[in-house]
C-alpha cells in the first residue's frame, strides 16, 4: 500500500510539474510574439528613417552642389 501512496504522490508532483511548465511555456511564448512584434516595428522605423536620412542628404548635396557652381 505504501508503494501506491508514494506513486501516486511522485504522480501528482509530475503532474503539478507539467502544469507549470505548460504555463511557462505559454508565457514564453507570447513573449516571443511581442518581440517579434517589436522587431517588425523597429525593422519599419529604421527603413522610414534611412529613407528619410537619404533624402535629406541627397537635398543638402544638391544645395551644395547648386552654391558651388554660382
């Protein structure tokens, strides 16, 4: 009988165990998803401002190009 009581204990505490690690597996993983969210967002801002720093050059080059051949 003592051997049922100490497989069903060990039983339980897997149990309880598994649970956990499903629940931190969840939040792992939606934690992935905001980074990779975040990720998506951040790879947009820095094309919009390399496009942006482009043109910007590109206008102060042509200023300065128009200056220098007055």
């Amino acid at each position: 009988m003592a051997e049922t009581t100490t497989a069903s204990r060990t039983t339980r505490q897997l149990k309880k165990q598994i649970q956990q690690q499903n629940e931190e597996i969840a939040n792992l993983r939606a934690r992935l998803s905001d980074l990779r969210d975040d990720m998506a967002v951040m790879t947009r801002t820095i094309t919009t401002f390399q496009d942006k720093v482009q043109k910007d050059m590109t206008t102060a080059f042509e200023g300065l190009k128009n200056l220098s051949e007055r």
